[in-house]
C-alpha cells in the first residue's frame, strides 16, 4: 500500500497498485469538494506554470552554453580564416580587417 497526495490538495489516499484507492473516512467528500472548488484546475495551472519554468530554464541554459562555445570557439577555419557562423556583424568586421 503507498500513500498518494491527491493533486496537492494534502489528502492523502492509500493506494495499491494492484487494488487501485482506499479512502478513509470524509475523504471522498474531501476531494469532491477540492474539485467542486476549483482545485483541480488551480493543480493544473500550478503544473503547467512549473512546466513553463523549467522549459524558460532549460532555454536560458541552452542560450548560456552556446554563448559559452561561441567564447572558447575563436571560429578560425583550417586556412585561419575567421569564419563567423552567419553573424553578420563578425562577417563585416572580418571582411574590414582580415582581407
């Protein structure tokens, strides 16, 4: 038997794998009540917030590692050429100093 918050509400269910739930006593009534209060939806908004989150970080730290390469990678090519990776700006100024 393990033990289940039911959607952040903070009631507890004993739940089987094999058996599905238990409820004690109110705690149908309890969570009936979550629902017809909104809770399920807040669990739900509060979960795709997080979701949001962890997505905006995983971005920053993609856009951090790539500035990251983007330093340590001088983007000089076999003949010592600077080769910019469509960067614009780094094409003018290697075209101004380097021909």
């Amino acid at each position: 038997m393990n033990h289940k918050n039911f959607s952040g509400s903070g009631i507890v269910l004993d739940w089987c794998r094999d058996h599905g739930s238990w409820f004690d006593r109110q705690e149908l009534q309890q969570i009936v009540r979550f629902i017809h209060e909104g809770g399920l939806r807040k669990a739900r908004q509060r979960e795709q917030l997080r979701l949001k989150d962890q997505e905006d970080q995983l971005r920053y730290q993609e856009f951090t590692l790539s500035a990251l390469e983007r330093r340590l990678d001088p983007g000089f090519g076999e003949k010592g050429i600077l080769q910019s990776k469509g960067d614009h700006l780094l094409d003018f100024v290697a075209n101004m100093f380097l021909k």
